[in-house]
C-alpha cells in the first residue's frame, strides 16, 4: 500500500471492493497482555458498540475473542499470541481510540522462542507510542516492525539468531488493519465466504522470489539462503547481518485495510502449522458451523486446532478467532426455483420406449 494512503484508516466511508478468487475451490482473497472476562474456564471476551443513531448504516460492533495454543508433534512449542480486547485500558496514554478498539496477534517462532517472545511483549507499545498514531495507522504501524526488530537484536541478553513471523489485527472502531510479516495467515468470514486478508510470504512467491534476488538472496529447495521457509520475518540477524543494510530477509510487513460490515462475521489469525493442512475455506465453513452450534469463539480454536492435529500437522498450532457480534451467524437461505420441472407420463413412456430400443 502507498505511503499516500496511510491516513484513511478511519474513513469509514470508503468503499471496499473485493478481489477475484485465487481459484473457484479455495478463498476469496483482499491480495502479552489480554483482557479476560471473570470466567476462568472460557478465554471469550466482549466489548461493545453502541449504533450511531445518527448513520442508519451503522450496525452494533461487538468483539468476542476465543483462542487455543498447542505443541503440537514438534518438541517445543516456539509459538506466542496476544489478545487486548479492550485497546483502551492497555494505552491510557490514548484516550481518543475509537470504541470499539482492539489488538490480536499471532507469532510463530523458529530457532527458539526469544524472538516471538519478545515482539509479542514490545510490539503494540512501539504501535501506541509512535508519533504518527493514530493519526496514520499505517505508518505507525510499519514504523514499528523495524523498531520492534532492531530493539530484539540490541538485547544482549536474548539469542539474536531466532525469529519469528508476525500477524497482527488493529480495530479501531468499523475499521480494521491487518499487517503481516511472514507465513502466518488472516482470514475473514464473510456470510460463509473466506476472505483472505493476508498473503503468505514463502521464498517460492514470485513476488518474494524476485525480491530476495534482487537483494543477493538465493533460494534453495524453497528455503530462503537455504535456511528459512519464510521471505519475511522478525529477527534471524544471522541472516539480516548488520542494522541498516539491505537483507533478502524483510521485516517490513503487508497491509490491508478493511471497513467492517454486517455481512463481517469473524476472522480467523493463524499460523502456518493450521494452513499447512487446512484451506481458508474450510477453516471458515468450520468455525462457522460451529458458531452456529454454540456461539463460542473459544471453542471454535479448539475446534481448529484439534481438527489440524487430526490431519497430521508437523508444527506447533496457535488459532485467535474474533467474533463481531454477539449473536451466531444467520442461517444461509438458499433461494429455490419457483419452476418445477416434472415429465409427463407420454413423456416417461416415450423415453422408456427409446432406452428399450423400440
């Protein structure tokens, strides 16, 4: 996206347009602290939105926010996430947000846990504290993936040569941003229709594949300088080298923008151990499916989680849903054809007659 565009964020006039399918089978696609209610045994939490009555457009935006983390087959689980539901209590230094305002993200680490540790704990701070929020999001935002970045290779004291990738969701109010700096992936439920909201940056992509040459990079067996399954990532400073210089290797993440409508349902962040298995599509049919069954976004992860395990997932599995009502989706009517097609029975006798040969 265009520096040009960066203060539009909080238009919530502008029209949005989707994009054609990557394929007719698959998605339709646009290109740690937490606040958790008083009951232990759920991770679902609710904030809320009044309607404008003002803008008969408007709709009640209603956050509910479930999730599920597992090891997996893998020895140790490397992945981190976070959920701040209520964006307001965690920046008291921004009592202007826009009600609702959340933050949610999913890290999956490689080469150990330092880094999807220590960006899940610094990233929003260096999102708030950025002198161009929230004023322009974007550049805030991109702002602080290189500072969150260079501030985990100056800790002496962590292992500078783990990374992790980076998906994050802003809202702030109808409005939301999407950002995404590697494999992980963001996903959009809309009336049953998976949108995807991110692109995963693997070494094969051609437009990843042109850049990382264009920088010196080579790609070997669909590994980044024959060692990483990512174009994009936080940290791994073995590769990067020095702070400053051009690396094959980005840290600087994707954007997109959405305006959230009615026809928005819930989205869907993450990591690749889940896409690995499992198509946007079917994630979404799943969790809808099961909205409609309980209502319950916690469960929807554990849902997703257990059913990627099920399919022989080789990594560790970290599934954040968000709800944007407080209500299960609709039931989807089919509309039926009013013509009823029937054959008379001359008709029947006749077709009877010219199978049997007459």
């Amino acid at each position: 996206m265009e520096d040009q565009n960066d203060d539009t964020l909080g238009n919530l006039n502008q029209n949005i347009v989707g994009k054609p399918p990557r394929d007719h089978s698959v998605a339709m696609r646009h290109c740690s602290s937490s606040s958790w209610l008083a009951d232990s045994e759920s991770n679902i939490n609710v904030i809320g939105l009044k309607p404008n009555t003002e803008d008969k457009s408007e709709f009640p935006l209603i956050l509910r926010s479930g999730s599920c983390s597992e090891k997996g087959p893998k020895q140790f689980m490397e992945d981190e996430f976070i959920c701040v539901d209520i964006l307001r209590e965690s920046v008291p230094k921004q009592p202007d947000l826009p009600s609702p305002s959340a933050f949610y993200g999913v890290f999956d680490g490689h080469g150990g846990v330092d880094a999807a540790s220590f960006i899940k704990k610094t990233i929003l701070n260096f999102i708030v504290e950025d002198s161009q929020f929230p004023t322009s999001i974007k550049k805030a935002v991109k702002s602080a993936f290189v500072k969150a970045d260079h501030a985990f290779r100056d800790a002496s004291s962590l292992d500078n040569s783990s990374g992790t990738t980076a998906l994050i969701a802003l809202v702030l109010g109808r409005a939301m941003l999407i950002a995404n700096a590697g494999d992980s992936r963001a996903v959009l439920g809309k009336r049953g229709r998976a949108v995807e909201l991110s692109k995963d940056h693997k070494p094969n992509c051609t437009s990843e594949k042109l850049r990382i040459e264009k920088l010196g990079g080579v790609i070997y067996d669909g590994y980044l300088n024959g060692q990483l399954s990512v174009a994009r990532a936080l940290g791994d400073w073995h590769i990067k080298g020095t702070k400053g210089s051009k690396s094959p290797l980005s840290c600087e993440p994707e954007l997109e923008e959405i305006v959230l409508t009615e026809e928005d349902e819930f989205l869907i962040l993450g990591c690749d151990g889940l896409w690995d298995v499992m198509s946007s599509q079917c994630a979404v049919t799943m969790v809808r499916k099961e909205l409609m069954q309980h209502n319950d976004p916690n469960l929807c992860a554990k849902v997703l989680v257990n059913e990627a395990l099920q399919r022989n997932t080789c990594d560790n599995l970290t599934v954040v849903v968000v709800c944007f009502s407080k209500d299960p989706p609709p039931k989807i009517e089919i509309p039926r054809s009013h013509r009823r097609r029937s054959i008379s029975a001359e008709g029947l006798d006749l077709l009877k007659g010219v199978l049997n040969g007459r």
